[in-house]
C-alpha cells in the first residue's frame, strides 16, 4: 500500500508552541501542559506511537480550548497516517473540519489519507480545497520535474491555483502532480489521461503521463509521451530532458545524446547537458567523448562535484589511477558527503596497490551511507585479498541483504565459501548466480570449483565444460576438469587432459605438477619425476612441487632424495602448517617419531586449533609412545572442534592404549568400529586390545576382519612395536 502522509501539515505541527496554547495554574494543568508537549514533539516513524499515545491522553481531558484540541487531533492524525492507519487518520482531520472548517492542516491531510485509502474523489476535492485556500502549500505537494541540473516551472502557474475548478485542465494537472509525488503512478496518469481528454495536444500533460508511465516502468509509452510532447512543442525542455533521461535507462544512448545536442546547441552555457551527455558517452563506451563533456562541464562550473567525479570513472576505465584520484579528491572536496566518491577512489587506490589507503576509502563510503552496497562489496573483495574472510563474509553478506540479486556480490562470496571449505553453501550461492546469469563465467567456475571439493567429479567436469564452451582457453577450466578425472581414476583422460593444458600454457608450472601425479598415481614414476623436473624448471620456489616429488622418490625408495625434497619444500614455505604436516608424516613412516613431533610442534605454533594439526600431533607422539599426556590434550582439543570423527576417535583410543588404559581404549574402539566399520586400523588394535585383556577369540576376530579391510594394516603398528 502507498502511504500518503500530508508531510507539510505535518511539518507545521511538529512546530506547533504548546506552552502558548494551555497556561496551566494547577497540577493537573501541569500534567496536561506534560502530554501536550509530548503529543507535540518531533514526529517520527518511531515516535509516531508515542505521539499518538499523548494526544489521546491530552484528548481525554476537561474543558480544552477548541483551538487546543483541534491541535491534538491534527497531531494525533498526522501520526496516525505516519503508522498507516489511514481510516483513523481521516476521521481526526474530519472531526478538526467539523469545527474549523478552514484549517487547511486538516484539510490536507484528510484529503492525503483518502487518497492513501484509495477514495480519490474525496482526496481531489481536498486537494482542491488545499489549492484555494493556501497554494503555497499546495505547490509543495506537487511534482517537480528536476533534470540535467535544472529544476523547471512547475506544471502550473501561481496564479492558476486559487482559480482551480473540479474537472478542467489544470485541476486535472494539479491533482495528478500530487498523485505522481506520492508515487501513485496508475492514478496520476488517469488524471493526466483526463486532462488530455480536455486538450489532445497540452505538451504538460504529455510529458507528466510520460513522466508517470516511467515510475510505473511502462517504458514504450513513456517514449510515446515524450516524442509527441516534443512533436507538439520542439523546446518544451521537460519533454526533451525526460525523453534523454529514458533513452539512456534503456540504453538507447545515441537517441539519449541526440537529446543532449539539441539541448546543448540551444543552451550552451548549462553545465548539466553536458554532464548528462557525458554519461551517456561513458556508458555507451566513448570514454574519449565522455572525457570532453564532463571537462566542458568543469570549466562551465568548475564547483560541479558530479562532472569531477564522472570524469573520475573515464580516468578509472583508462587505469589512469592518479588522474582519477585528483578528480575524486575534487569531488570529495566539493561534496564531503558523498559516499560513491570515496568508494570510486577507493578502487583505484586498489588499482594501485594501495590497499591502506583502500580499506580506508571504502570505510568511510560505507559510515557516510551504510546501505552503499557496492562499497560494502569492494571493502570484502579487499579482506578476501587479505584472507580476512569473516570480515569478507559480513560485508558481502551485507551487500546481499540489500540487494539479493547482486550477482557480483554472489560470485565473491562464493569465492569466501571455497576459501574457508564451505563448498555447499558456495555452491548455493554459485547456483543463484547462475539463475540470474545462466551464462556468468565466474558462477560456473565456482559451481565447477564446489563440486569438485565436495568430491562430486562428474559435476566438476559438466561445469568446466560449460566454461570451455564459451572460453575454450580457460585455464582454471581446463586444469580442475583434468583433476576430476585423476580424482575418478580415469587416467587416460586426466593425462589428455593435461595435455591440452600444458599446451595452452607452456610456461605454467602447474600443469607439468599436476600432470606428474597423475603418472604418479599409475605408478609412472620415471615419467612424473620428468613432469617434475619440468615444473621446478618453471618455478624453483613452488613448495608443493618438492613435495609430490618427494612422494614420488618414496615410492621409489630413494629415502635420501625425498628428504631432500621435504627439506626443501618447508624451507620454501617454513608458515605451512600443511607442508610440515607433511614432512612429518614421512618422519613417522620411518619411525623417526622425534623428528615428527618437532615438525607437529612447529605446524601447532602456526596453526594451534586446526584439527588436522592436532590430530597428527595426537597420533605421532602415541607412535612415539612418549608425552602421552600431551597427545591426549591434542586429541581432546581436536574432538571438541569435531565431536564425531571417527578418525580423531580412533587417535584417541591408541592413546588410551599406550597409557595402558585398555577399558577405556576398548570403549573408544567399540565407538569407532560402529561409526567406520570399514576403517581396518581401528579393528586391528581392538584385537590387540582384546587379547591383552584375555578376550582371545574376540582378539583373533577382530585381527581377521582388520587384515581382510587391508592387508598390511599391521604394517605401522610393527614401526611402533606394536603388535599381537
């Protein structure tokens, strides 16, 4: 429902001198002096309750003034509209009519309600009313066509309002330029459709039902309007200035600066036409042009702080960072308010590297208008960068609550998602992108992206797929589709994959890396160490690449090589908890527990409550069979973050073994083998268990089943000492 509130009425009683109307002499003339300043204290929507509250109370009392009630109902009326209770409203500013009836307060305001309660007869002849007995007001309720930096004449003269009669012309214009401020747009170009009844060809009417066909996103007959309009009158300038503003929403831009020339040739000191045509070349792709107008526009004013930051946005699309700086830093200068300046200044300060000075820019943006979303979307681009990803996740879920189909906004949270391994919800948001943008890239990327980590192959490469469609060279495309089908096992078509890769980008190390674990995983060992070596080649100073290929020296016994190659990748990357997770899993395969342990201890420094850390932390020192009670804390740490891994259970359980706890260890395995029942380690140490406390054929049993999951489960509990 539309709410019509007669906010000048309403202005005026705020106003209203309470302490002039009532001169109390007694405590209840005290009390009564207390509501009635309630009941005329600033109206708000959250004060409108309060208001209405004190009014009825200062309503309530004896012997008030006519003059002093008629002011508690207006009140009370204008506060009721403001809460849309439109019937309760008119019935105040009624019973203020029934005693004055030229309170012209009331008058609008009753006439404002029923136009909110649809009765708009009732609400014309308020109107009307309004107009002859105070037009300044009346003119205030009317539309104000406002254009290219010019505000034009209103729809009628001064002179015409006292005049108005119901059902000419110009009441027609009059009530329908109220109807159009409100926002009713249907009943405005009724009451324009009437005046044109009455003159086919009045160049006003025209171009007001234009005007209201627009707001009602009636497009193609606004056009109509405007072009007859102007057919009529050539240098009607609403018609034409409405007509530019059109064709540029619709992207019709040489129509729109078509407009803009006939202004400018006719008019060739006003700033604003140029500024406007400025716009229309900058969209339509003409920065050059775009560039001349909006530098016309300054030297017509050099105080115009829009043609200052348009001309910023030409500088941004030329990565002519500085240059848009300077302008944007006039805009500011000129319009410290200005919220979109600071953001467009912050992105080229991006640009540039200078993401301080960003942060700060989009900062402020976002404290002078916190409904900016695009500043609120740049500032969590910035914190993605700096992998701050709640704080990226709170402005961009910001950005969204504003505008749900902000499909920029969907895109980068999706990349937050994926970056803190919330691939589901990234998938989410990748999926409403699509369904605004079938065809968006990124959102195929992402969905290709997700599906991959949530282990969904088949997915992964129907979406890359999509990619390599529209951009046959795509390189994240290419390189995730080829690790889908290693993750399938469909070698064959990894390795072609690669291939075509590797082709595309030569110079990428990469694609030699991924292409080597994919000979890896076949047991092509020769083949990935040449892969390998030609992606070190590429990039000495990629970590992970020292490390596949020091699996790959461990599954060719060159132990010595391939400590190497772990010594390497963490003095590559000495903050990677996972590259010392690595390094001291190989240490525990060897039995080399000590060396383990360090390296947990380094990767526990870095990232103390990462579950993984913990839990290999947990694991290699109940190996080691030493700091036992340290390994139980990690492994409480662990569980508490993931309550029911069977993996952490399982770690849990071998320490309670080492420590010689076998009750609570069979019951921690009892747990796990229910939760994995194919996780054959878990089974063989059950046995172990079993057998130590005298459960012989339960012992065997489970031993069997361990070996029957996985052969050479005994393997690495051998390493430890462990055994039946």
């Amino acid at each position: 429902m539309k709410v019509c509130v007669f906010v000048f009425a309403t202005a005026a009683l705020t106003a209203f001198p309470a302490a002039a109307a009532i001169a109390p002499q007694s405590a209840a003339g005290v009390a009564t002096d207390a509501l009635m300043q309630q009941c005329t204290s600033e109206l708000t929507k959250d004060s409108a309750a309060n208001i209405v509250s004190a009014c009825s109370a200062v309503l309530e009392g004896k012997d008030l003034e006519e003059a002093e009630k008629n002011a508690a109902l207006s009140r009370r009326g204008a506060a009721n509209a403001l809460l849309e209770k439109f019937d309760t409203a008119a019935t105040d500013f009624a019973e203020v009519l029934r005693t004055d009836p030229g309170d012209f307060f009331a008058v609008g305001g009753l006439a404002a309600a029923q136009e909110s309660l649809g009765r708009l007869g009732d609400a014309e002849t308020g109107y009307l009313d309004m107009a002859h007995r105070a037009e300044d007001y009346a003119r205030k309720l009317m539309y104000r066509l406002d254009c290219s930096g010019g505000t034009y004449p209103d729809v009628l003269a001064r002179d015409a309002l006292p005049e108005l009669k119901a059902g000419s012309l110009d009441a027609h214009l009059y009530v329908g330029a109220i109807y159009l401020a409100h926002g009713h747009y249907d009943a405005a170009a009724t009451e324009f459709e009437r005046a044109l009844a009455l003159a086919p060809n009045d160049v006003r009417a025209l171009t007001y039902r234009g005007v209201a066909r627009r707001r009602a996103g009636d497009n193609d007959r606004a056009v109509a309007d405007f072009a007859a309009a102007v057919q009529q009158k050539s240098d009607f300038l609403p018609a034409r200035c409405e007509r530019a503003q059109i064709m540029q929403q619709l992207e019709r831009w040489d129509d729109a600066i078509a407009d803009y020339d006939w202004f400018i040739a006719h008019f060739p000191k006003e700033a604003g036409a140029y500024n406007q045509r400025g716009l229309a070349n900058l969209w339509a792709g003409r920065g050059p042009l775009a560039r001349k107008d909006f530098d016309k526009a300054i030297a017509l004013d050099p105080e115009f702080a829009d043609a200052y930051y348009n001309r910023g946005r030409v500088h941004l699309d030329a990565d002519e960072n500085q240059a848009a700086i300077a302008d944007y830093d006039m805009a500011i200068k000129l319009d410290p308010d200005s919220s979109y300046a600071f953001n467009n200044r912050g992105n080229a300060y991006r640009n540039l590297k200078n993401i301080d000075q960003a942060m700060a820019d989009y900062t402020e943006a976002i404290r002078l208008d916190p409904e900016n979303r695009i500043a609120l979307y740049n500032r969590g681009r910035i914190y993605n960068d700096l992998e701050k990803y709640d704080l990226a996740l709170a402005d961009l879920d910001a950005a969204l609550k504003l505008k749900p189909d902000y499909l920029a906004a969907l895109t980068e949270r999706a990349n937050t998602e994926l970056a803190l391994n919330h691939a589901a919800r990234a998938l989410e948001d990748g999926e409403r992108a699509l369904a605004l943008d079938h065809d968006s890239l990124p959102a195929l990327s992402i969905c290709a992206r997700a599906h991959f980590d949530l282990k969904q192959y088949d997915k992964t490469i129907e979406y890359a797929d999509q990619v390599l469609r529209q951009a046959p060279g795509n390189g994240s495309a290419l390189g995730i589709k080829a690790e889908a089908y290693m993750r399938l096992k469909q070698y064959d078509r990894a390795l072609a994959a690669f291939d075509v890769y590797i082709k595309a980008f030569p110079k990428e190390a990469d694609g030699y890396d991924s292409r080597g674990r994919t000979h890896y995983l076949r047991g092509e060992y020769d083949l990935a160490l040449k892969d390998y070596g030609q992606a070190i080649g590429l990039d000495r100073n990629s970590a992970w690449i020292y490390v596949d290929r020091g699996w790959t020296y461990v599954r060719m016994k060159q132990l010595s090589r391939a400590e190497s190659d772990f010594d390497r990748a963490v003095e590559l990357a000495p903050k990677n908890a996972a590259i010392l997770l690595t390094r001291a899993q190989f240490y525990a395969d060897q039995g080399r527990y000590d060396k383990a342990v360090a390296d947990n201890d380094l990767a526990l420094a870095i990232k103390p409550d990462d579950v993984a850390v913990l839990n290999s932390s947990c694991w290699n020192r109940a190996g080691w069979n030493k700091e036992l009670d340290k390994a139980l804390a990690d492994c409480e740490r662990a569980i508490a973050l993931v309550p029911d891994s069977p993996a952490l259970l399982d770690s849990r359980a071998f320490v309670h073994f080492r420590m010689g706890r076998l009750a609570d260890a069979l019951k921690e395995y009892d747990a796990v083998v229910a939760l994995a029942p194919t996780q054959a380690p878990s089974w063989y140490v059950r046995g172990i268990v079993k057998l130590r406390m005298g459960d012989s054929a339960g012992g065997s049993a489970d031993i069997a089943k361990a070996k029957s999951l996985d052969p050479a489960v005994g393997d690495e509990f051998t390493r430890m000492g462990v055994g039946p």
